[in-house]
C-alpha cells in the first residue's frame, strides 16, 4: 500500500443485483427468468414498445401483463402514474426494457409498490428522505442503450419539474433481482443515443476510479470499463451493427453502474442532475460529456495546488494511459483525448440547452449539495465550478 492511500481503502462494501445474466442472446432466456416471480407483469418501456411488446409475447397466454411507456427522462409524475397502473394489474413482477429512465422508473415502481406511499416520500432533497424498509417488489432490469449501468444500481433518479431538479430515491433493496444485459438489444439504438449513453458510461467508470469512496473492487472493473470504452465508443457511434464494439460499451455501461452504486461518482455527476432538472431536453450522457473534459482539468488543478499527494493525481494519468493506450501519457493527454473524442462524435456545448451565465449561481447550489459531488476526489470551491459551467459553454 502505497502512502497515498487512505486508511478506508481496504475496508469496503459491495452490493450489486443479486443474478447478472449477460451475453449475445441471452434475451431468449426471459421467459424461464420469470417464472420463478409470478405471472402478472408490469412492463415498464420507453416511447418505442417494440421490445415490451416482444416480451408480451414470449411470455404467451399465460401471464398477464400490462406495458407503460415513459416518453424521455421519468418524472415524479410519471411515477405516480405507473405506480397506479401496478396496482391495478396487481403486478407480481415489474420488468424495465429500455434505456435508463425506463429502469429508474420501474425501480421506483417496484419499491413503492411493496412500501406504499408516494415517490416524494422517498426523494432525496426534495422529498421527505422517508427510508425504504421492505423488498422491491421482483424486478428485472433489461437495458437497451449501453449508458447508466441502472440494472445494477440501487438508486432511481427522477425528474421533479415543481422543483426543477433531478433527484433519488435509494436503498439496498431497490438492487434488482436480475439484471439481464443482451448487447444485441442495443444494436437498433440510433447514433445520437448511442452517443449520449456511451459517454454517460465512459464517464461513469472515470469518475468512479476517481471517486474518494473507491475501493479496489471498483477499481478494478473502472480500469476494465475504461478500456472497452475508450477503444469501442466512437466505432459504437458510427458502425451501430458493429456487435464487437457494441458488447464493450454494453460492458463499459455494467461496469459504469456497478462502480457508481459502491463508489459514488463525482463533480460531472454533480452537475448533471441539476441541469437535468432545469433544461430538460439537455440528454444525461451529452451533459456529462460537455463537463467532462473540464472538470478532469479542474480537479487535477486543485488537487495539485490542494492535496498533491491524493491518489487521485496518479489516477489521472493512470485513466491517460488507460484511454490513450501510450504508457507515457499523463492527466493532460487524458483530457485532450476526451476534448478530441467528444468533438468527433459532435457533442454540444451546454448554450445548446438554454444554459445561461445568469444561472451558473443557481446551478452551483444546487450542485454543490447534489449526492454525485460528495464522491469528488476533491472539494471544488463555488468559483471553480462556475469556471467548469464557463468552459463548458
């Protein structure tokens, strides 16, 4: 252990859904993953039902199920809504199949079914931080885009438009019960999709290796992740039926959500919500990737000025190395590389959205006390994040 390493390193925790079943194909298999939870199924799916629809049938006769879409990123209202069409099925099992706003929603279904009440109960923040206590009911998480890593995660992020920020629900027991990962299920994903969720898991492993809760575990399946990113996103993005390169970021996003749940992620993530919340047709995966290459420079800069001997300067160069595939790159490169990438695959600025400099001040208080900015490997003053806003325009 080197004398950068805090004393917390090797004293951690790892929780995870409870079966992954992953691989080409592995889709086929759903019906025989059902069985074992009950026979009336609440699908929870996206504006496109084809899969959900798909699921209706392979299930056959003998199960009743009902399909509820969510059009774009869920809310607290969206949740009231599938929480009532559950009750009315008096589901037995909720199955999320789509991106993750359509497995954040089923997860808060499923929570809320088996612990009543309402979702504002249960927000962070917002809400009114009520614990959930009792098991979900079953839910399996079936992913469609490669971005959130969801269907391994204990938390549901909501979207609360009365306050104008996005927002968690989390406990242990919201893991699901079976996460089942088929790359193939992405391949149809158009490339504006694949773009914005594959930097959301691209990011996802970096912040977490990062992170000031990592731990070896995470550290490992970070530097995993990292690699399938960096080597398969951009071919992902332009060759969508590559299924190589689509099975990576399927990994990429697995290892993104297994990281984050058991090592919090940091001041990209920090950002997200709030802007989420208060420019809602600024996608999750674009956001982060516009704030991505700044808040690499900034926390480097910090960390150098502030606390030089944080593992989390190595770690820097170590993710440079990683993603450049030089061994002698350094943080520097590192954040060039992702300036170049996401100018490739055509990212945004955060102007885009509707972001302006009059609202960096509100941006930054909600940030500062968003869950995602706890995990930062250092504590960026109010100054230094609206500097991140500025280069992010």
């Amino acid at each position: 252990m080197t004398d950068r390493e805090p004393a917390s390193y090797f004293n951690f925790e790892f929780s995870t859904a409870i079966r992954i079943v992953f691989g080409r194909g592995k889709f086929k298999l759903l019906p025989s993953i059902v069985k074992d939870f009950g026979k009336r199924v609440f699908i929870v799916t996206g504006r496109r039902q084809d899969t959900a629809k798909k699921i209706t049938e392979m299930l056959g006769k003998d199960y009743t199920t009902s399909i509820f879409s969510v059009e774009g990123e869920p809310t607290t209202e969206d949740a009231d809504r599938g929480l009532e069409e559950a009750k009315k099925l008096q589901a037995e099992v909720v199955i999320s199949v789509g991106g993750g706003s359509a497995i954040d929603l089923g997860k808060a279904i499923a929570a809320i079914l088996t612990n009543g009440g309402e979702p504002l109960d249960y927000l962070e923040v917002i809400g009114k931080g009520k614990q959930i206590t009792k098991p979900s009911t079953p839910f399996i998480a079936i992913p469609t885009t490669s971005g959130t890593g969801a269907e391994v995660t204990k938390n549901s992020v909501l979207r609360s438009e009365k306050h104008s920020v996005k927002v968690s629900l989390r406990a242990l027991t919201m893991l699901p019960n079976v996460a089942l990962v088929d790359p193939e299920l992405t391949v149809s994903a158009p490339k504006s999709v694949t773009v914005s969720t594959g930097l959301d898991a691209f990011t996802q492993c970096l912040e977490s290796f990062v992170s000031n809760m990592h731990n070896p575990l995470t550290d490992a399946i970070c530097r995993e992740g990292l690699k399938r990113g960096a080597r398969s996103i951009q071919r992902a993005c332009e060759h969508g039926d590559d299924i190589d390169a689509r099975e990576d970021m399927a990994i990429c996003s697995l290892f993104g959500g297994l990281a984050l749940a058991n090592a919090k992620l940091g001041a990209v993530h920090g950002f997200a919500g709030p802007l989420g919340g208060m420019y809602p047709t600024a996608p999750h995966g674009a956001t982060c990737a516009a704030l991505l290459p700044h808040v690499m420079e900034m926390n480097v800069k910090a960390l150098k000025e502030r606390d030089p001997k944080n593992l989390a300067l190595a770690k820097y160069d170590e993710i440079a190395k990683i993603i450049t595939n030089k061994p002698d790159a350094t943080a520097a490169d590192g954040v060039n590389w992702v300036k170049d990438l996401c100018k490739k695959l055509g990212v945004p600025q955060l102007s885009t959205y509707g972001v302006k400099n009059e609202d960096f001040n509100e941006i930054v208080q909600k940030s500062a006390v968003s869950s995602s900015m706890k995990g930062n490997p250092i504590n960026l003053t109010d100054k230094e994040l609206e500097v991140i806003l500025k280069l992010s325009m």
